[in-house]
C-alpha cells in the first residue's frame, strides 16, 4: 500500500502546482503576471491585471485543485490496509496541494499565497467551515476593500469555525495549519497594509 501512498501524494502536489493564474495570463493575455501588479502568482493579482473574468476563472481552478487532492485522488488511492486513518490521509493530501500552489516546480518553486486551495481542501472536508469563513472574507473586503486583509481574517477564523462544527480534531490542526501558512505568505501584504500601499479593489496595477 506505500506505493498508493507515494502516488497520491505525488499527483496531489503535482495538481497543486498547476499555476493556472500564470497559465491564463499567458494564453489569454499575453501576459505574465509574475512582472505585473504585486508579482504575485494568484487569481487576485491575475484579477487586477486581466480582468475579472479571468481571474476568476482561475480562483475557481485553484479552489478545485484543493478539493480534488481530498476527494477524488483520496478517495481512488486510499485503502483501509494503510497504517494511517482515512482523515490523516486526506490532511496529507491536502497540505501537498497548498504546497504545491505556493512552491510550484513548474515556475522554479515560485507560486502563489494558497489560500484559494486551501479553502478547496476545507470545502472538500468541510463545506460549512468554507461559507461561513468566505461570509467573514466578504464582509472584511466589503469594509475595507482590500483582498489580502479578506484573506487573513479568513484565515484567523478557520480554525475556529472548523472546531466549532464538530469536525475530527486533525482537521482542526489542519486548519491551524493552513491558517499559520496563508498569514506567513501574506508577510509582504501585512507590511504595506501598514505602510498603506496595499492595492485596494479595483485599483489598477502598475
């Protein structure tokens, strides 16, 4: 069964790093977004310097690779033989496909913030800890207009609410987890909210 392991957990970071946001701008705009707005390789900067057509396309792609790792990849490559439990083997996967978008081999380990694959793996192990996280995330943006401060309130409020409804305690720490990733990503953003450089919704990038 440690064969089934490795190629779940293979495939699982190789769907995570499919960078979809640098995939789109190429092919659609001729752009590469790695040299436009923020540089970030995620559906927001994709959003600001394509459109949001396109970029979210690429938000709804990045949210089904996560979603994906938990669901089908596990539910095809797990095997009650495995000397570790179905949740933990979902976790692994999971995890892998956030890593995956954040230090993608296909742009030399340079990838996005995670937080839509993330949130892909929380909808697939959770729906209701994904709504009322995305309710917090909209209410934040509504407020104060800018997408990173959404994303890190969001991410500050996952582990609360996926403890609050009940979930096994490894989706818990999983939550944690991700939280602890998406707000050490967001190093950059937290600095220039603070600074008050931050691009806001519908402010051109430069």
């Amino acid at each position: 069964m440690m064969i089934n392991i490795i190629t779940a957990v293979f495939l699982s970071y190789l769907l995570g790093a499919i960078p979809f946001s640098f995939l789109l701008g190429k092919l659609l705009k001729g752009i590469d977004i790695r040299h436009m707005g923020s540089g970030n390789i995620g559906a927001t900067n994709l959003m600001r310097c394509a459109g949001k057509p396109i970029g979210i396309t690429a938000l709804v792609l990045d949210m089904s690779k996560g979603t994906l790792a938990v669901t089908v990849i596990a539910d095809i490559f797990y095997s009650s033989s495995m000397p570790l439990g179905l949740s933990l083997f979902k976790i692994i996967l999971g995890l892998l496909a956030v890593i995956g978008h954040i230090w993608t081999v296909m742009l030399k380990f340079r990838g996005g913030k995670g937080v839509a694959t993330a949130i892909g793996v929380l909808a697939g192990l959770s729906p209701f800890v994904v709504i009322y996280s995305g309710l917090v995330w909209l209410a934040i943006l509504l407020v104060s207009k800018y997408v990173s401060l959404s994303s890190i309130v969001m991410a500050l409020c996952l582990p609360v609410f996926t403890y609050l409804s009940g979930q096994p305690a490894e989706y818990t720490l999983l939550s944690v987890g991700l939280c602890v990733l998406i707000i050490c990503r967001h190093r950059g953003n937290i600095a220039r909210l603070i600074k008050g450089t931050e691009y806001k919704v519908g402010q051109k990038a430069q």
